[in-house]
C-alpha cells in the first residue's frame, strides 16, 4: 500500500475487509486516498467527523431481480443494481450501465468516482450508479423493451426529481432511456424529469449525446493550451472505444484539427492512416448496431486488427481512451510513451490500471484524470435537469457554450488544487482534492447523518 499517513492507512484497511472481492471499488478509492494524504494532514477536522470513512461507504445500495421474457418465450432472470453514494451536495444523479460484466464492485467503483466527478462540475448533484448483467448487445428492440420495462418496474419507488435522477451509460443510450422513461411515467403517473438523457420531444437537452466526448476535447484543448502551449491542430490522434463517448470526442478533435487515425470495439481496432471517416462509423454503430471490423469492406486503405488492446502500439501525439475501466495497461502505456505520446486524457471511467498512470507521470506526459475530462456528459446532464425544472429548452449554442465553460473550469480547478497542495501538474491529485473538498465542506456542515 502506497499511503503515507497512518490514519488513511487504517481507514483503507477496514474498507478492504468490508469489501475484499471489489477489486475496482477498491482501485478506484486507494488512488482517491492516495491523493488526500495532504489535505487530511492540514484539516483535522476532517479526521474528527470521519468524512473519510463516511464517503468510502454507500448511503445505500439496492440489489433487485429483473425478470422478463425474451422472443422465445423463456423466462430470463436479470440482477439490477442502485449504488446511491452520496448527497451531501444535492439529488444522486450518475448513469445506468447494461453490461454482462456489471457486478456491485463495479457499480461501486463508478458509484464513488461519480461523486467526485458531479462535485467538480460546480452544480449541486450528489453521486450514484446503477446497472444490471443485462447485456443489450443481441437482443432485439422487443427484448430490450422488456428488459427496461421490468428494470424501471423496481428502480422507480427509489428515483425521483429531488432524490435521485438516472442517465444512460454503457449499453443505454437514447432507445433504453425512452423505455425506462415509459415505463416511470405510466407508473407513477408523473412526467417529472427523473432521467436525463431522454430524446428531445420529451424533455431531452440538446448536445447532450454529445456532450461526453465533446467535453473530453474541450478539457484536453485547455490542459494542452496551458500546459503545453499547444492543440489539437495537426495532432494524431487515437481512440479507443466506438460508442457514445468515442464517435463526439472523434468529432470534436477532428474539428480542432487532428487527425484520427484509430478506433475500436471490444473484439478489435481499425487503423486508417487518412483518417477515420467519423460519419461512416457514427451509422454503423449507432444506427446499424454493427461491428469495427465491417469498416474496411468499405474503406480498402483501412487495416482491421483483432484484439483491441493493440490500439496503443498506434504511434499518435494523443490518446483519448473512451471504452471501459482498466482497458490500459502498464505495457500499452509504455508502448504509447515509446512511440511519443504527449497526452492522455480519459474519456471512460478508470480506463488506465494504477501501473499505466504511473508510467505516463514519471515520463511527464500530460495526463487527464477522468473524473475531470469526461465530466461533460453528466454536465449536460445537470443542465436537462435545469431545463426540465424551468420548464424550458436552451438552444444548442447555449448549451454548448455552459459546457465549454464548466470543462475550462474543472480544468482551472484541479490544475490550482494541484498547485495549492504542492503538487504541481499532477491533474489526478488536483481532481481528487478539488471534488473532495465541496462535499468534505457539505457533510461537515450537515453534522453525522448519513
Ligand atoms: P457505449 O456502450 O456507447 O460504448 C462502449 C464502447 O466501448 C463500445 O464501442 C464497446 O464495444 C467498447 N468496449 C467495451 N469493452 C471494451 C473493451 N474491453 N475493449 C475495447 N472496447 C471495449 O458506452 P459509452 O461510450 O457511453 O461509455 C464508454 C465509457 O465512458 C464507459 O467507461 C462509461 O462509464 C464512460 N462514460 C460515459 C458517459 C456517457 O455520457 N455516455 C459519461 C461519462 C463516462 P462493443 O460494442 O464491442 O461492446
């Protein structure tokens, strides 16, 4: 264990006897306590009313069946999950993920980051995560439909305006949004905004499919431009991933300048040294629900490779990994430095193991925590829920430019929070105290309730 202060390593004890088969949960607050060593050290206070051991356990969370039927007629047996971690700073607000590989460690893991992450967005949202094993890949419309049905049956006693507003995540998107937002409003007889992400004839904000990846660029533009005195302009660029994030983060770069010249999917990457056509890959995946690997039938300068973690042997000025956690390791962070990377920034949640984070700092590149760069979407998130309560609808301009302003912010945030406590360009450490302190300020204000 890397912890200095032995206050924090008892703490980090008892959470890893309480939840020793999280291995992400875990990850994910050992790199959060490894970052407030300084900040424990100068407020006592924080020791006293253990805001530490308060933050590091869920207000609450839920675990339900889901059952439903599929097109054969065969009762099918789901597990969902509503981790509500936080809200010490306003209603739980974080997405919903539809993966087979979504267990409570992992619901954990995204449960706490996301805490941190709403805090630093500078809007009043507190942190929650929720999901099941249902994995949408496969199924048809009629099943999803089901699926979500049956899901939104249990989760809508524990949602609300004011108490806790769901999004999308990986495997919900704009059609899963739709029937879990059905089946609330036929049940609660209520079309209160309690999801965000919803299309725009019900209540959706505009640049919010968007705003994930446009975020991490508008993020990474800043930290470039402050850092390095540089852009994006006539940067290659590589990204991993092919969903929500990765198509508007390739959008963005692309219109910043760069060239992106990789992407993939969980089975394996394309390579198109011209530039990937942004447009032909949004339809496939978006619209077709199809495979990377079809993009070289129709792009012959295209190389298609199987197994997507060789994504990061790709030599590029920058690489935004915008899939799942843990997709970058020690070895692929080395092959990126090797090759000359000058800055990574997260568009996925925890994409880079402990190892690889390690690597990127000590040869000095540019690194882009995820709880800062990919802080966009549920931002826009937040703006839905304005817009919802106000009964009102901005135009995209307007959205785009608060977007723009919230990811400059975070930037200036974790960047002077660094700088406060010693730790100059250390953008992990900046996010981390930064996120920590407004909720730290909120639940010491509140007394001992949760
Ligand atoms: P999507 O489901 O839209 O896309 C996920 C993409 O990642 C797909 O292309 C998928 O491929 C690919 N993928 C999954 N596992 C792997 C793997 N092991 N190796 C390589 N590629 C893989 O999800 P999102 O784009 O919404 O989310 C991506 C990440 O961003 C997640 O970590 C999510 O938590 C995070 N995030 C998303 C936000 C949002 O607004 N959507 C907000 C903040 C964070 P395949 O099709 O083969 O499964």
């Amino acid at each position: 264990m890397s912890l200095k202060s032995e206050y924090l390593q008892q703490v980090y004890k008892k959470v890893e006897m309480r939840n020793e088969h999280e291995a992400e949960f875990l990850q994910a607050v050992l790199e959060v306590l490894e970052s407030l060593e300084p900040v424990i050290e100068s407020r006592p206070e924080l020791k006293q009313y253990g805001i530490i051991e308060r933050m590091t356990e869920p207000e609450r969370a839920i675990i339900f069946r889901v059952p439903w039927i599929d097109d054969e007629g065969k009762v099918q047996v789901n597990r969902g999950f509503r981790v509500q971690f936080n809200s010490a700073i306003g209603p739980y607000k974080g997405g919903l993920r539809f993966h087979k590989s979504v267990n409570l460690s992992i619901m954990k893991f995204l449960g706490f980051e996301q805490c941190f992450k709403n805090s630093l967005t500078g809007l009043p949202m507190g942190g929650a995560k929720g999901g099941s094993d249902f994995h949408p890949q496969g199924r048809s419309d009629g099943e999803v439909m089901r699926f979500c049905q049956s899901f939104m049956t249990e989760l809508y006693r524990h949602i609300g305006p004011d108490t806790d507003v769901p999004a999308g995540d990986m495997g919900v998107g704009g059609r899963e949004i739709g029937y879990l937002y059905g089946q609330y409003r036929r049940i609660t007889n209520s079309t209160a905004g309690v999801l965000t992400g919803k299309g725009l004839s019900y209540g959706g904000s505009l640049i919010r499919p968007e705003a994930t990846g446009y975020g991490l660029c508008y993020f990474t533009q800043e930290m470039l431009q402050n850092m390095r005195d540089t852009s994006f302009d006539g940067k290659t660029v590589v990204i991993s991933g092919s969903g929500n994030v990765a198509i508007y983060a390739a959008y963005k770069a692309i219109e910043f300048g760069a060239k992106v010249v990789a992407m993939s999917d969980s089975a394996g990457y394309i390579y198109d040294k011209d530039g990937v056509d942004i447009d032909f890959i949004r339809e496939l995946k978006e619209v077709r629900r199809g495979r990377i690997a079809e993009y070289p039938e129709t792009h012959p300068n295209a190389t298609y490779t199987q197994d997507s973690t060789g994504i990061w042997n790709i030599p590029c000025d920058i690489a935004l990994p915008c899939a799942t956690q843990n997709e970058l390791g020690e070895a692929s962070a080395e092959a990126l430095v090797k090759n000359g990377v000058m800055a990574v920034a997260e568009g996925a949640n925890m994409p880079s193991t402990p190892g690889a984070v390690a690597v990127f700092q000590k040869a000095g590149i540019l690194f882009a925590p995820a709880k800062a760069s990919n802080a966009g979407g549920v931002a826009v998130s937040g703006l839905e829920m304005c817009q919802n309560s106000a009964r009102y609808s901005w135009t995209a301009e307007e959205v785009d430019r608060k977007l723009y302003e919230i990811m400059v912010n975070i930037f200036h945030n974790a960047d002077n929070a660094a700088k406060l406590y010693g730790m100059d360009g250390n953008l992990v450490a900046g996010a981390n105290i930064a996120g920590f302190t407004k909720i730290a300020d909120a639940m010491l204000a509140q007394g001992v309730t949760y």
